[in-house]
C-alpha cells in the first residue's frame, strides 16, 4: 500500500512540475514574441508585457539603447571617479556587507549573482559564484562603477525598484537588451531614516535555476529590510556622534554665529546669531543647501571641498550690515576620520577690532598709501620702508615732531609678516619711569600693593606675533635701557615679580624727535642699546624740506575736513597757498593739518583765503610743553637767587618738552625735588604730547 502511495505521490508531483513548466514556457514564449515585435516594429499586443516594462521599452528606445548589446558598457568613470563614488556611499556598502554576509553562507551553494547599486544604479558591491557568475564576468562585467540605469543600459531590474519605488522582478525578455534575456532579476530598493531612497539590492540568477528555486527570490525583500534596519541603526550612531560634536562647536561659538551643516551640506542648525546677522529663521532654512543661505564662493567652495578656513576675512553681502566677517569652516570627522558635516562659524570683524583695541590698546589703521607726497624726501621713506618691512630687523624712525613717525611705524608693520599681529605702541616719554617699566613688562599677581590681583601682562607679551612701537624712546631711564637692551640681545623676557621666561615674538620699532648721538654724548642714553634698536634707520624729513608735497597735503586735509565737519570748500586761493609755501611749519604735517582744519571752520564762503590763516608762527614752545606760569603775588623772600634758580627750572622743562624725569635729570635734582621747586614756586604748565 505505502509504496503505491509513493509512487501516486512522484506521479502526482512530476505532473505539477510538468504542468508549471508547461506554464512558464508558454509565459516566455509570448514575451519573446512581444520582445521581437517592439523591438522590430515598435509596437506590443495588449496585454501580454505589464505596462511598466512597456513604459521602460519606450524610453530605452529614446535613449538609443541597442537591444541587441553583447554586454554591459564598461563605466565611464575613472579610478578617481569611482573611488569618490565609493566614499559617498559608504555608509550603504558597509551596512549591506554586514548583511550579505551573513546572508550569502546560507546560498553560496545556489546559483546566483547579488549585487548592490547606489540610487542612481551605479554598482557599488557584487558577489556570487556559479554559472551565472561566470557569465556575469563575461556580458555583465562585475565591475564596480558598472551602470544599471536606463539611459545606458535600458530596462533592468535595479532601476525600476528605485523608479518606483518599490521592489520589482524582471523575467528573461522583460529586460530590454538581450544579453539579460537568460537571466532573472529581483531587486528591492533601500532607504534611509528618513525614507529617502538610498539604492537598491539585485539578486541575478539564470532563468532555469529561478524556476527551480522560486523561494530563493522571495528573500530579496526581506534581505532588504534587513539591511535598511541595519543601515538606520549606523546612520542613527553616526547622527548622535555629528549631533554630539557640533553641539560642542556650538557651546564654544556662543557668541559668534554659527551654521551647522550635514553630511549632504544641508542646514542643520544655526544658532541666534546668525539669525540676526544673516536675518534669517531657523525654520525657514532647516534642510536647506547652504547656498540658499550664504553665497559667498569662498564659503560655498570650502564647505564643497571639505577645507579648513580659518579667520578668512571677507565681505559677506547677504549679511543685514553688508559687514566684513572673519570666517572659519570646519569639516566635522567622526572618530574613524568619516565626514559627518561641516560647521560654519562668522565673527563680525568690528567687535574682533573692538576686542583686540580694548585688549591691547591699539590697531594699525594705516599703511603706505595713507602717506601722501611725491618729494624726493618723502619717495627715499617710502621706497626704504617697503624694503624694511620684509624683514624682521630693529627699525628706529628719527623725525620731527608732526611728521608721522607713528603713521610710518604702521604702515611698516601692516606690509611685514607680523601684519595679522596686533601692533602696540607705548609712548615712553608720557609716564614716570615706575609705571612704564610695568607697561613694557607686566606684573605677576602680588608684585604691586594695588596691582591686579591676577597680575597683568605686558606690552612685549600683548604685541606677541605682532609689533611693538616704542615712541619716544628718548624718554625712558637708564635702568628701563639696560633691561630693554637684555630683551633685544636675549630675545626673552620676564615679568615683573616673576621667574617664568617668555620669548620675544614681536618686532620691535621705535622712534624719536631727538638727536639720540647728541643724549649718548651727555650719556643719558645707551650707545649699545640706540645700535641694537637702529639696525635700520629712516629718517623722515620735516615739512619745510617737502616745498612740493604742501600743495597736495592741502588739497587731500580740505576734502577730509569737508567730510568730518561737514562742509563745501572748493579750493584755496593763490595768495592764501603762497603762505602756506613759505611757512617753516615747525609742527610739520600735523600742524598744517591743524591749520587747515582752523580755516575750513573759520571760511565763510567756498574757498580758502589768506585770512583763514594764522599771519605768523606760533609763540616758542606752542608744539611742545609751554611753561605759563601763574600770575602770583611776589614772595617775600624774592631774592636774585630764587628768581634765577625759578627760570632754570622753567627753562629745563621747556627744553625737555615737558619730561619731568628728562628735566630733573638735566637739573641734575631727584623727581621729587623737582615736584617740590615746581611746588614752591606755583609754576604750572600744560603738557601736550606730539609723536
């Protein structure tokens, strides 16, 4: 009985599988028929290809795809090209190999090729054994780069999954060129969080071993989900190490604006800031390329090419101030050096400047250009300074008061290789020798009953990277020469009160109204110090030698005066410039500038006249520190003595223009003797200070 059984049961089955195969040849055989006849005649009867396959053939057809193809074109892309390709996708290939691996043990026996396509078909893994792997050596490639997209090699498997999103099986003829026509293909396409499409899976197999193993396609599906799983999961890690990072850029940029770009260069976030900078909203621009937001090239290129910036100045138009920004883009590198995003950070360069003056106390406005004039004098300063301001020598700059000593000093520095230093300048003649000795070298914390608690830090230590401007540096003390001499020679520093020494990384200018010879031979200055700071020296050269550079500086003073004050003068009269030529201008450029500054408030009509002007030059003393004594009642005991030793003192401190220390030293009398004489004989002066 049971071996009738069997043998009804293996008649039973053998019929079924005769009678599916029966089914399937005639399947194949009507798409053979519709194949031949589109591709013939360009016309399929109704109802025999399902209408997406149709739809496909047409647009093959479009694109000029031969239908008769002995295989697939070889890739278009170079090495660079394809490991690009491989790198944007990597996330994809790592989640699917993780997947297909552990997957592929189960059918590596079976006779099938599965390969993995970007969302655009590119192929970007393969793996197989068997028949049909041999055949997809020779008509199908296996090469990664390879195209499944339509436009290149017509109706196939991957590219509709991801057409629609949905997956899709293609059997033998369905395919519209004819090397696939042995071949069944299922493919399933992959997303992302978020849904969006990411690629496609393709499982190839020969169409004999796909009738024998139908069950082996189904899987395709679920493999599929699996991988989109495992796939969310990594991207889900990778999200939470971007958002962790950039969360940290974040905190440290609190009060500079700051874009948070991701992987795909789309705005994740941006804080305050730039909401006010940019006048945007966040949640107008969430998801957005950051193009939408910031077109500057500069920006866009690096965010594009993953470079660093850092500081890069520039004028950013969509901003509401159409201000300039120093700008830093940072790629964003999770722990394995994967790209994760991109961080944008804008510092408005204003409150940088305003950070740095309050800081250091003082910016370099000025530069080559600022100094007008065509005299032959002016030219040599100008063509020496340049040539100086390559290196990184000592520069000591000899002038006149009103010449411009400062004004050279930092268009030195803006044209040297410490230009992007903050350049500090400390006038040496305008503060007693206890208070510049602390501003040259600062002080450690407890070094001064009512100093900083925290110490402070000095001029040498603020101009680090910079350039440090000593004015006047016939002013300081010996003492203060010996240890400035110590630092050039030396090239470090301490503090005051300290032990920690600090490097010198600062260039080092000065300048003096005086002749510094003249003080070595009264020896109130230091020959190996005035040789150490005059390695290169510019003189600049007075007013009254520069007959040639009045007229231009007049014309250039009227038209800024115009603007700060407000007002309309056209010119100046002949008369009234021929006075300017022949005056000896003993304040030199800043005392013409004041001269036309008077007369452009005095003009009562469009130009400037001799009238307008001082008719002759100022009292002695008016450009430096005038004694004016008080109108007293006579001392009693007005000797002869005291009379002369009151002249002396007031003589004294008009010859040192006002230095108190300068003028005691010359009296030969302590400072505070001298504060005691200037005491006692109620002599008063105002001090002006001119560089």
């Amino acid at each position: 009985m049971l071996c009738c059984l069997l043998v009804g049961f293996i008649q039973v089955r053998a019929l079924i599988v005769e009678t599916m195969e029966t089914k399937q040849t005639d399947i194949r055989q009507c798409l053979q028929k519709a194949w031949n006849d589109f591709v013939c005649g360009g016309t399929v009867a109704e109802g025999t290809v399902r209408p997406e396959i149709i739809a496909s053939w047409k647009r093959s057809r479009a694109y000029d795809i031969d239908p008769h193809l002995k295989g697939f074109p070889p890739p278009l892309m170079n090495d660079e090209q394809l490991k690009s390709l491989l790198t944007r996708n990597s996330l994809l290939i790592n989640s699917t190999q993780r997947v297909l691996k552990s997957f592929y043990h189960y059918i590596k026996n079976i006779d099938i090729l599965i390969s993995l396509h970007d969302k655009e078909g590119y192929m970007l893994e393969n793996m197989g054994e068997g028949a049909i792997w041999s055949y997809a050596a020779q008509v199908l490639g296996n090469r990664l780069g390879t195209s499944a997209h339509e436009k290149d090699v017509g109706t196939t498997a991957p590219f509709l999954a991801i057409l629609h999103d949905q997956p899709f099986e293609m059997v033998a003829e369905e395919h519209y060129v004819q090397f696939l026509h042995p071949c069944i293909c299922v493919a399933a396409p992959l997303h992302n969080e978020r849904g969006q499409i990411m690629g496609a899976l393709n499982i190839t197999a020969s169409y004999e071993m796909a009738s024998q193993h139908p069950h082996t396609l189904a899987l395709i599906a679920a493999v599929a989900k699996i991988i989109e799983n495992d796939l969310q999961l990594a991207n889900a890690l990778e999200q939470t190490e971007f958002m962790s990072q950039s969360l940290k850029d974040a905190m440290a940029s609190m009060s500079d604006g700051l874009i948070v770009l991701g992987w795909d260069e789309r705005v994740v976030h941006v804080n305050s800031t730039v909401e006010k900078l940019l006048g945007v909203r966040m949640e107008d621009i969430g998801g957005k390329e950051i193009v939408h937001i910031v077109k500057n090239i500069v920006i866009v290129e690096a965010v594009k090419n993953r470079q660093k910036l850092v500081d890069y100045e520039l004028i950013l138009e969509e901003s509401v101030k159409k201000s300039r920004y120093l700008v830093s883009v940072s790629p964003i590198m999770s722990l394995v050096g994967k790209h994760l995003g991109t961080s944008v950070v804008l510092r408005e360069l204003k409150s940088v400047q305003k950070l740095l003056q309050r800081v250091v106390g003082h910016r370099a406005p000025y530069n080559f250009n600022d100094i007008l004039g065509e005299s032959p004098g002016i030219a040599q300063v100008k063509r020496l300074s340049r040539i100086v301001a390559k290196s990184n020598s000592n520069v000591i700059i000899t002038g006149e008061t009103g010449t411009g000593k400062e004004m050279l000093a930092q268009s030195i520095h803006n044209s040297s290789e410490f230009a992007k230093g903050p350049f500090i300048a400390i006038n040496c003649a305008a503060m007693p020798a206890e208070l510049i000795d602390s501003e040259i070298f600062g002080y450690e914390a407890g070094t001064f009953t009512g100093g900083l608690s925290g110490g402070k830090p000095g001029k040498l230590e603020l101009a680090h990277g910079g350039t440090l401007f000593l004015d006047e540096i016939n002013g300081t003390s010996l003492s203060i020469q010996v240890k400035l001499l110590r630092v050039l020679e030396e090239r470090v520093f301490q503090r005051l009160g300290g032990n920690r020494s600090m490097e010198l990384g600062a260039r080092i200018i000065s300048a003096t109204n005086q002749d510094l010879t003249e003080r070595i031979r009264h020896g109130n200055f230091r020959p190996d110090l005035y040789y150490r700071l005059s390695v290169m020296e510019i003189q600049i050269p007075p007013l009254r030698q520069r007959i040639k550079d009045i007229e231009m500086l007049t014309y250039w003073f009227i038209e800024e005066k115009n603007r700060h004050l407000n007002k309309t003068i056209t010119g100046i009269t002949d008369e009234a410039l021929s006075h300017l030529l022949t005056y000896a201008w003993p304040g030199n450029v800043r005392e013409l500038k004041n001269w036309i500054e008077r007369a452009v408030n005095l003009a009562e009509g469009d130009t400037l006249t001799v009238h307008d002007f001082p008719r002759s030059a100022p009292p002695d003393g008016l450009f430096a520190s005038q004694i004016m004594p008080h109108t007293i009642k006579p001392d009693n005991d007005s000797g002869s003595l005291r009379q002369t030793e009151r002249e002396a003192i007031i003589a004294a401190i008009n010859k040192c223009q006002g230095n108190i220390p300068e003028a005691a030293r010359y009296l030969e009398i302590s400072r505070a003797t001298l504060y005691r004489k200037l005491e006692k004989y109620q002599i008063s002066f105002s001090k002006k200070v001119y560089s």
